[in-house]
C-alpha cells in the first residue's frame, strides 16, 4: 500500500501516463476518470456508492458523468441539444403554459439526457481501466429478483495498480501540462479517436 502522506515520485506519474497512452481509446479521458475518483476516494483508493456534494448526495456514476461533462459538451452542442428538448416537449403538449417551469422542464430533461449519455463513456471507459489494471470495481446495495442484475446496487471503484499515486496527488499539482502532452501524443501511425457522446450527434 502508498502512503497517503508521501507526494507521488514523477515516475510514477509517467508510468501511469504511459500506461493510459497504450491501453486506453481516449487516454486524456481516462486520466480525468482516474482523477476524480482519487479526489473522491479513500486513502486506500476507494470511491463511492455515494458522493455528497453540497447538500446533494449522488452515485459515484452521477457524479463522474456530471463533472466529465463539460469536456465533450460544448455550448453550440448544448444550445442544440436545448433547442431539440423543447421541440420535442412542446411537440408532445408537456411543457407547462408558465414560461420559468417550462424552462425548469427544459434543463431538468437536457440534463437528464447529458447524464445517460455521459454514463455510456464512462462505462467504456471503466472496462478499459479495469483490464488495465488501474481500476477495480464491484457494486454495493441491495439485490433483488429483478432481470437487471445491478437493480439498487451502485458501483464502487478501487484505484489499484499505479493509478494509486494518484491518491498522494491530491494535495499537489505534480503533473504538469507539457507532461500530460508528451505522454498522450499519438504515434505517427495511430490518430486519436475523438471524445464520442451516443445521442448527441
């Protein structure tokens, strides 16, 4: 086990970095999943079922997606996403005749909708650290007779592996941009595939 008292040595932040440009699709992605679940994690690397932020209490799946979000939905993206909301609302006689409910509406479903696509990247990119073996996960709650197995449990994630250095970063700010850039600079061969939100197109 790290101590969580000690600053993670710069070689492991470049092993970590190595290992994310190899095996993951989206390596810049991965490493902001990691990052948030350390800032959120245990000493021992360990994130969830539930995050509190403010005075709201989220799964740890919520919560990553809602802060991963502003990396792939930019505003003319959103503006659009706005825009075909409350066609469809309005198409379907839903939207309330008071102009503040009807926008209150509007965000609650853009919102709605961001969050269900964000937890299809997540979930893909989840797969790719656990195979990895940067991450480890497993579900807490109840089980119940129901044809989706996860029903009422939520997902807990372990950092493991080299991704723990990232717990003793938490205080620090050890890896630098030029750092990040060197490490995620495709190879000639290879063209990095862009961020993809399913249903947002």
């Amino acid at each position: 086990m790290f101590p969580t008292s000690s600053r993670p040595q710069p070689s492991e932040i470049s092993l970590l970095l190595d290992c994310l440009a190899r095996t993951s699709s989206r390596p810049r992605y991965a490493f902001m999943v990691l990052s948030l679940i350390a800032e959120v994690a245990s000493p021992e690397g360990e994130a969830g079922p539930f995050i509190r932020r403010s005075q709201e209490q989220l799964t740890l799946r919520d919560f990553l997606c809602d802060s991963l979000t502003p990396m792939g939905m930019r505003a003319p993206r959103r503006r659009a996403l706005t825009e075909r909301v409350a066609s469809d609302l309005a198409r379907q006689k839903l939207l309330p005749a008071d102009p503040d409910a009807a926008e209150h509406m509007i965000n609650d479903e853009v919102h709605r909708r961001v969050r269900a696509s964000g937890k299809t990247n997540l979930s893909r990119a989840v797969s790719e650290l656990v195979s990895a073996g940067l991450l480890k996960r497993y579900y807490k709650g109840y089980a119940v007779d129901h044809e989706n197995r996860g029903a009422q449990r939520h997902a807990v994630y372990v950092l493991c592996g080299i991704a723990r250095c990232l717990v003793r970063s938490r205080a620090s700010s050890s890896i630098s941009s030029t750092e990040l850039t060197a490490a995620f600079r495709p190879a000639p061969q290879q063209t990095m595939p862009l961020l993809h939100f399913s249903g947002l197109e």
